[in-house]
C-alpha cells in the first residue's frame, strides 16, 4: 500500500508498505507546523477495533473512528481485528509526545477505512516511526511489538510502589479529620496496607461529601496547597504518627485545576482556560512564569510537610487538539514538576491515573491506578488489564480502590479484592466500620497478594479478551501460574497456558470445576475439593 506524507497540507512525498510488518521512519520537516499521513485499507474480515481511549474492544466497527493522543493523556496506536481477537491492522508511531489524531472513516464505495495520522509538531518533535502491522496474531501482540518499538528501559521502582494503599476518597470523600485517619490507618496498617494517601479534602476546611450539588463548585479552593488547620491541627506529629506504623504518607494534589477562590488565581488568572467547570478552570501549560508558580506550591507540600510522595491527579484535563496543541508545553512541565518532587525526596511516590498511565509517563510515575470506579470490581478489573497492555510488565499498577455498600455479600467482596489482583491491591472503606467478615476477606487476600507478589508483580502477564470483555487475565513463572478467572468457560483455555503450580482466583459468578484441586471459600476456609466457589480460590 502506498502512504502520502503532507506538511502544512502540501505533498511531501510517497512511503510504501509491503509484507505484513513496516517500520516507516519518517523524517520530521520542521520543529513546528501540521505533518499528515494518508492511506486506505480494505474492511475485510474487521470485526472490532480498539484505542487506549476504549476500557475494552468495540465489537462494532463505526464508520468513524477517532483516537487522540499527546504527552498527558493516552498514545498513538490504534488495531482492528477479527472475532477471534487475531490482527487484521494495527497502526501506531513513536512520537508519544505530540498532540496526535488518527482517523479511520469507512469509505463504503471502495470498502476501505480511509485513515489519516495527523501530528502538530513541536520544538520537542523528532524523528520518528510509523509501525504499520498486518501480521496474523492475536491483536494484543501487535500492541506489545508496538510497545517494545515505542518504549524505552524501565526504571528502579521503588519498593514502597508495590504495597498495597489505603486511600481515604471514596470512604470520607472532603470530610477528612486528623483522629479519623489514624484510626483507619492503624486498622489499615494491622490489615497489611503499607501506603496511605489522603486524597481531595486536606486543603480547606469545608467538610463535604460528592453530591450533585457540592461537585458544582467543588474545586473552587483548589491551588494554593495549604494544610486545613482545622482538619489537621498538628500534622507534623500525626504525619510521624502515621509513618511509625509501617505507612507510607501521600497526599493528592492536581496541578492543572485551579480553583477561581484559590489565592493563586488571582496571579494566574491570565493564563487559565476561560471554560468554569466544577469550581475551577484549567491551566494552559504554555506559560512557564505560571507554571513556575504551580510547581513551587507543589515543591512546598513535599518539602515542608515531609511527605513519601504524592497521588498527582487530572494530567489528563488538558485534552489533546492537533489545532491548539499543549503536549510538549504539558511534558515540560511535568518533567520539571517531578523534577522537584525528587530534588526534594529521591524516593518519593507519585502516583498517575488512568489516562496518563503510558509509556511515556513511564520515567516520571512511580505507580499508575486505575480510574475511579466505586461499587464496580468488574470496571476495576477491565481498567487494569486496560494498563497492563498498554504499559506492559514490571511496572506498578494500581487498583481504584475497592469499595462496597456495607451490606455486600462475602462472595463479591471477595470479588473485588480478586480483581485488584491484577495490580496492588488499593481499599478506601471506613475500617472503623468493618464487620469480622471484612476484615478476614480483605486479610485473606492481601495475604494471598503478599505470598505471590512475585508472579503478580514481576511475572508474564497474559490478558485475554472475547467480544468486548476480559475473559481472564494470568500471570506466570516457571514455579507458578496466577489466573483470576472472569469467564469459566475459558479456564481450560488459561490452564492451557499455564507454568508450575496454579492458583485460580474465581472472579467469575460460576463454580468452575477443576478436578484434584484443593479449594477455598471467599474467607480462606477449605471446602469440597475439585469446585471454586465464586469469589473462592482453587489451587492445583
């Protein structure tokens, strides 16, 4: 197939992909402007298609198709398939940093999608690939070939990265006090939890919950990164309180939101969005002077407060636009704002969400959690395994936090702490209120995670996908296989795959039989040998 390169919209020249596997290095023609690729492929035997922005396949294929990416907020890659999951096309570069958009329009006249990868260049462009795969595999390994071609060597995470983390969000929300977090710490710490962040609420005094009403001005104090003295009078002493217990002590904190009664508005005012959404508006990276500014309050709160790190949320709310294009504005700033957070403390934990949980993001993050999803242990699962292929193995993901109505049964809470296992196990529930049940569901698997973190952390990773669901997701060394098992009808297909002594992780609402296996209740009680029950564990 032959490809058309325009810049500025005037012909460049010709490329052309032969064979089922391309690397087309492309030159780039200037540090600033519009570079467009062109060319057509046939809709033949596509049956679904997936972009980091999509939690799992589509298995519809629309007439358009559009993935943007940039620097903060998700990757160039898009792959179509047929319904056994095999690769029919993917396409991807390796310029992760500027604002890019891939388009696929169906052209039903000559039963192609008509695709076209745009990229606003930057002073940071350089010279890239464009990674064209036509090669029969399951779609997966057209992404981690892509992934090995686009990344680089991993970092020395920290230890601390691999804990599992209480997190104060979804059981207090903004109506955190000082006594209340050491309280759950404490039970938390008992549990086996070794990192605690206290997230949105530790700014201002306002004690609030997320409502519909309080989430319309709910950011409006947000930027100046000031303790509640209110909420936590003498937090030097309860932060060393904290750490004496084994836990790791984090605080959240969101560059690019800035609150319009925040002190620091009034002197950036100027270079904010003029969109008001929830209280705030969001900041332009284009402005170093104002950025500066943003990034010495962050320094400050590391500095001053002696933290071990930091939940760094919403990178992604300057979206990606090839017209207006921020990426390489927004990658200076974060490299700068980690930058400091390091000079301060070289092993601090910073923690990136969802959307920015990428390859590039890779030597900035020390750990990337899941979005949010309370109540839900199947969106959880789905987001892990969403990172697990985009980001590849040996890197710290983390779980949203598990969170469940205080009347949920043993077996789903069993389920949500099955599906964490995908990452490191993440909980924000009111451990002052948790029944016996509880606790020795949530101990039984921080137990499990702690005798296997090593097949969980640093094994083979496997994700496995039917129409637009997850249907397993495995991890294996040569002593031992991990399966957390979401479709029952797939276990034979997953043990099929699997190295040494297996351990199955029931996700599913089934009982799976699995002969000459010795198997568990969700509460770690043995049972009748050879059936998992659901939200139970079978090992063989």
């Amino acid at each position: 197939m032959d490809l058309a390169l325009f810049y500025n919209d005037q012909p460049l020249n010709t490329l052309n992909h032969s064979g089922d596997f391309s690397r087309l290095k492309i030159a780039v023609p200037g540090k600033s402007g519009h570079l467009k690729i062109t060319f057509a492929v046939p809709v033949l035997d596509i049956h679904g298609y997936w972009i980091p922005e999509n939690r799992t396949p589509s298995t519809k294929i629309h007439w358009v198709i559009t993935a943007e990416s940039a620097a903060q907020r998700s990757f160039p890659f898009i792959s179509f398939f047929n319904a056994g999951q095999l690769n029919r096309l993917s396409v991807g570069t390796t310029d992760l940093i500027d604002d890019t958009r891939i388009t696929a329009k169906m052209n039903q006249e000559k039963c192609t999608y008509d695709l076209t990868v745009e990229i606003a260049l930057s002073a940071l462009s350089e010279d890239f690939e464009l990674i064209i795969d036509q090669r029969e595999q399951i779609w997966t390994g057209s992404l981690a070939d892509w992934r090995s071609i686009a990344g680089g060597k991993l970092p020395e995470f920290p230890a601390g990265a691999w804990e599992p983390v209480y997190c104060t969000w979804y059981a207090v929300h903004a109506s955190v006090l000082q006594d209340w977090v050491e309280e759950n710490a404490r039970i938390a710490a008992d549990l086996g939890f070794k990192t605690l962040i206290i997230d949105d609420g530790w700014c201002f005094d306002a004690m609030k919950r997320v409502t519909p009403e309080t989430l319309v001005t709910w950011y409006e104090l947000i930027g100046d990164w000031e303790m509640s003295k209110i909420k936590f009078p003498d937090f030097d002493a309860h932060r060393q309180r904290v750490q004496a217990m084994g836990m790791k002590y984090l605080l959240w904190m969101t560059p690019f939101l800035i609150g319009n009664k925040s002190g620091i508005y009034q002197e950036i005012k100027d270079t904010l969005r003029p969109e008001y959404v929830e209280g705030c508006h969001v900041f332009n990276s284009n402005h170093p002077d104002a950025a500066s500014k943003i990034i010495a309050k962050m320094r400050h709160v590391i500095e001053d407060y002696k933290l071990d790190g930091v939940k760094i949320d919403f990178l992604d709310s300057i979206l990606p636009n090839i017209n207006t294009p921020l990426g390489a504005d927004t990658m200076q700033f974060i490299r700068e704002m980690t930058r400091n957070i390091r000079e301060v403390n070289p092993e601090a934990l910073i923690e990136f969400r969802q959307s920015y949980a990428t390859l590039q993001m890779i030597p900035y993050g020390t750990q990337f959690r899941a979005g949010d999803v309370p109540f839900d242990f199947i969106d959880n699962f789905q987001r892990l395994c969403q990172i697990r292929i985009s980001m590849g193995d040996n890197i710290p993901i983390h779980a949203d936090p598990a969170y469940w109505h205080p009347q949920e049964s043993a077996e789903n809470i069993s389920r949500h702490m099955i599906a964490s296992l995908v990452g490191v196990p993440m909980l924000s529930m009111d451990m002052t209120c948790l029944s016996e049940l509880e606790h020795t569901i949530i101990g039984f698997w921080l137990k499990f995670y702690q005798e296997h973190r090593n097949t969980l952390n640093f094994g083979k990773w496997d994700i496995a996908y039917h129409q637009s669901g997850v249907t397993y997701a495995m991890s294996v060394t040569p002593e031992e296989t991990v399966i957390i098992l979401h479709d029952s009808a797939r276990l034979s297909e997953a043990l099929g795959k699997s190295s040494g002594k297996v351990w199955i992780c029931n996700l599913s609402p089934d009982k799976p039989v699995l002969e000459n296996a010795e198997c568990f209740t969700p509460t770690g009680e043995k049972t009748a040998a050879g059936i998992i029950p659901a939200g139970g564990l079978g090992v063989r």
